[in-house]
C-alpha cells in the first residue's frame, strides 16, 4: 500500500503543475503588454518604431521600469502561493480520500453482514450456517466425531403474526433467539434460516442422544410464557434432529432429512423426534401429495360419500354425513386423516372445504327434490372457524344450491373452537344467525370447556365413537356414555352416537334415550348415487 505522504507529495506536484500553467499563462500575457506598450512610446517620441524610439522610451519613461518589473513579481508570488495552495489542496483530498475509503469499508462489511445474517434476530442466516455446517463436517470426520442439527420450529407463528403483527412477531422472535443462544454451549451455532425454523448446530459430541438431550432443553427454554405488549403468550414448538455420519455427509442431506423428522415431529406427543429412514417412506408422497391434492380439487377427482344418521327410538333416516374421499390414480385411496390434516397446514383446506360445501350443498337440494327431507352434516376444520370470510362464502353457495340453511348440520370438533376460543365463537354466532344447525363432533376427545359449551348455540352433540365401541364391555365408556346423553338433553340438545356397528349396541343406547346413531350397523359410507339407491330400499 502507498504510504500517505508519497500520497500527498505526488498530489501536490499534480496540482502546482496545473496551478504554474496559468502562472505562466499570466506572465507572458503581461510581457506581450509591455511590449506593446513599449512599441506604442517608440512611436510617439521618433515617429516610428526603432531602436533609438524604444532606448528613447525606456530612459525617458521611468514609470515603464516599474510595469517591467511587476510580471516577474508577480510571477515569482504566483508559484509560491500555487505551492501552498496546491498543498492545502492536496492534504484535503488526501482526507477526503481516506474518509471516502473508509465509509466505503464500513458499507462493505455492513453489506458482507447483511448477507450472512438475520435482520430481526441478528443470528447467522441459511448461508452462513450452512457454511458453518461444512466446516464442522470437515473436523468431525478429522477428529471421527459426531455432529447433530436440530431445526427448531414455531408452529403456532402465524397465528402470532396474524394477531400482534410484524413488529410484535419480530419482538417474539428476538425473545426466542436470546434463549436458543443460552440454552447451547458456546462453540455451537444457534441460525434463523426461514420465517419461523431455527437452526441449531451441535458439534462435536461423542453419541446420538446429546441432540435428544438439547431438544428436550430447548423445549424448556421456549416453555416459559413470552411477554409482549403486555400479553403472555406461550409458543408452540416442534424439533427435528439428525445426526452426522449416521443420517448423511453433507449439509443439504443433513438438512433435509431434519426437515422430514420435523414435519413427523409435529404429528408426535412429544414434538421432537430423531430421522429415521422409515420416514422417508412418507414425506416425499406427502409432499407430491399437496400438489397433486389441489389438482384433484380443481379438476373435481374428489368424491363425496354419504353415511346415513339413523332414529334410535324410530329407526327412521333422520340425515346424513357428507365424507370427503380421494381414490388416487396412483397410491389408491388416501384415508382422510392422512390428506386434511395436510390441507389444514396450507391455504389448500380453504379450496377444499369450498369444494364440499358446493358438492354436499347441491346433493341436498337434489334430494329435497325426491321427496327426502334429511339434515346433511358437513364438517369444518379449525382453520374454516378462523376465516372471517367463511359465513359469506356459505351464503353464496346455498344461493346457488337453492337451498334454505337449516337443512345444513355444521359438524366442528372442540380442539377447533380452543384453538382461538373468541375468533371461532365469532364465526359460530354469524354461521347460526344465518340459520345453520351446528353440532359438536367427536366430543370428550378434545379438551373443551364446558363455559365455552354452554355459550354455544349447538343443536347436537355426537359421542365420539371411541366410547361407544366398546359400550357392551367397558363399564367407564358406559358411564361417559350415559353421562354425556344426560349432560346434552339438559341443555336441550340431541344426541348422535357414532361407531354403532351392532343391534345389541343400539338397544343399549336406546335404554339410555340416545336420539341418534351412526355406524356400520346401518350402512358404510357411500357415494351420492348408492345412498340414493340405499334410501330407497328404506323407504
């Protein structure tokens, strides 16, 4: 590097250089003036302009020795004020320089930062761990040591986001990133690598279950309610782990596989959980399985079954259950459980919760056409409770339908109503004003409230059919059973038991004045043509 004074010296030079030219400039300007005037006094003593004229000009004028002398005066002022000046300027863009050049190192390292790191949280970002990933490979293979990556996921965030918003979130966030960094030791590297996943690198550790051990500590950290806005919040967390060299050598494979235990950690009790290959098996179909679920939506490939909801005191058909199902070209019939909860994850349950609102909807009218008068339940996950737009999505449908509200059952789980108590009883309120019957389904395998319970305007309430089962043989299901039909018909609500697959079940729930029943006794359930043909023959 040139050293600032070899700087300084070489820009001066330039400036006097520049600076001279006009002395010089100025110099022979006076000189040619000089001589003018000079010529001019030869011709008006002699009459022309001659030697003598101008010896006669010179010894006569005394004045002119003055006007001589002053250009080289002049001159000589001239290049020592042009030295100083051009020093002064020199030393100034000199420190213009070094400050242009510094600002410009300040940006740069801001810039390298920016890209490596987080905004909100100031953690290292997917680059940057990844990186730091690579180099832990490289010394755990040197030193034949085991590495584990946790991926740390905040599955109740958008929730977070949708009620606090951005800066709130971003404040939650920065929460959560100052515990993941005190929960793991010092050379470990904790990363923000999407909205909601965190990273965490455990390096060098002699066995598996040193990632178990941090996942089980990391959940603790998270535990504890968050503060914001003078709000508790509690943040909700899944884990997924893999191991180096056990689960792949290098990062993207690590962190892929992480992905895969984390999705399968967020089905689990304990929300974390170590890859194993059998998981493999699944996820890549699941993920095909999104894409392919909204096609069939669009494309209509989806069908509607029906199962009859039958009297218990009469044996008369009093409704049915609309039942979504996906034949798949390829994988053959996809349970509901297995594809709902996925569409429930993305904006894809809207689309199909759409799709059998219009389908159920237009079957109803057509039997209402043939003279069967029945009630068709529909059911709504947790995340239709919690759009707004839901109560005038339905009332567009029924127009088009031709059909009147009470003719609909909407069938809502508990765990959807707690999920967000006040924002789902919102949507209920509105749903029911619009003449809709609702219907608790699945009820006493959630965790519901009965305050909650009591405030809902419900027209039924179906047992689970977990506790009917096994009615005959368990005397606890019994007495839930017989307690829950009581606990219904006090609050002026009928019953709907379902998993009745035998006579001997059915009479015990008639002893115990069930209205309704639900199951295999009666019929499977059927597509919109074989329940036509079924309700016929029970005519």
């Amino acid at each position: 590097m040139i050293p600032a004074k070899n700087i300084l010296n070489e820009n001066v030079r330039v400036l006097k250089s520049e600076v001279s030219k006009t002395t010089y400039q100025g110099v022979a300007i006076a000189l040619a003036s000089i001589i003018s005037a000079l010529l001019a006094l030869s011709y008006y003593y002699v009459g022309e302009i001659s030697l003598n004229g101008i010896i006669k000009a010179q010894t006569e004028n005394y004045g002119l020795w003055m006007l001589e002398a002053l250009p080289f005066i002049f001159g000589f002022w001239g290049q020592y004020s042009s030295s100083v000046i051009a020093y002064q300027a020199g030393a100034m863009i000199l420190d213009q320089t070094q400050e242009l050049r510094s600002r410009a190192e300040s940006l740069e390292k801001q810039v390298s930062y920016s890209t490596t790191h987080d905004s909100v949280t100031d953690l290292p970002n997917r680059v940057l761990f990844y990186d730091r990933v690579e180099q832990a490979i490289l010394a755990a293979g040197n030193q034949n040591k085991m590495l584990s990556i946790l991926l740390v996921e905040v599955a109740n965030f958008k929730e977070v986001y949708d009620t606090l918003g951005r800066n709130s979130s971003d404040l939650i966030l920065k929460q959560i990133a100052t515990r993941l960094q005190s929960v793991v030791l010092g050379t470990d590297s904790v990363a923000r690598i999407d909205g909601n996943i965190f990273s965490v690198l455990l390096s060098a550790v002699d066995n598996e279950t040193a990632g178990l051990t941090l996942a089980k500590n990391i959940q603790a950290a998270l535990d504890p309610a968050f503060k914001v806005e003078r709000l508790s919040l509690v943040i909700h967390s899944n884990i997924g782990i893999v191991n180096f060299p056990e689960h792949g050598d290098d990062v993207d494979t690590l962190v892929q596989k992480a992905g895969v235990a984390l999705f399968v950690a967020g089905q689990s009790h304990e929300g974390y959980t170590t890859y194993a290959p059998s998981y493999d098996d699944h996820s890549p179909r699941r993920l095909t399985l999104m894409s392919e679920l909204r096609q069939a939506i669009e494309k209509e490939q989806l069908h509607i079954y029906y199962q009859p909801k039958v009297s218990v005191a009469t044996g008369q058909v009093y409704g049915a259950e609309a039942l979504v199902r996906w034949q798949h070209p390829k994988h053959g019939f996809i349970s509901p459980d297995e594809f709902i909860p996925m569409a429930e994850r993305t904006r894809v349950i809207k689309h199909l919760t759409s799709w059998v609102l219009k389908q159920s909807f237009k079957h109803c009218a057509e039997w209402r056409k043939r003279g069967w008068e029945l009630i068709i339940s529909v059911n709504l996950s947790a995340k239709d409770l919690h759009d707004p737009e839901l109560p005038d999505v339905m009332a567009g449908v029924a127009a088009a339908a031709n059909i009147k509200p009470g003719w609909m059952m909407l069938e809502i789980t508990e765990s959807s109503i707690m999920t967000d108590p006040e924002r789902a009883m919102e949507v209920i309120q509105r749903l029911n004003e619009m003449g809709y019957k609702l219907s608790i389904d699945d009820f006493g395998t959630g965790y519901s409230s009965l305050a909650y319970l009591k405030r809902m305007p419900l027209t039924e309430l179906k047992i689970d059919k977990s506790f009917v089962v096994d009615l005959l043989h368990s005397e606890n299901d019994a007495v839930i059973v017989k307690a829950t039909i009581n606990l219904a018909h006090n609050l002026g609500l009928q019953v709907t038991a379902e998993g009745v697959e035998t006579q001997e079940i059915m009479d015990k729930l008639s002893s115990y004045k069930c209205d309704l029943a639900q199951g295999y006794l009666f019929s499977k359930p059927m597509p919109f043509e074989d329940f036509g043909v079924w309700l016929e023959a029970h005519r």
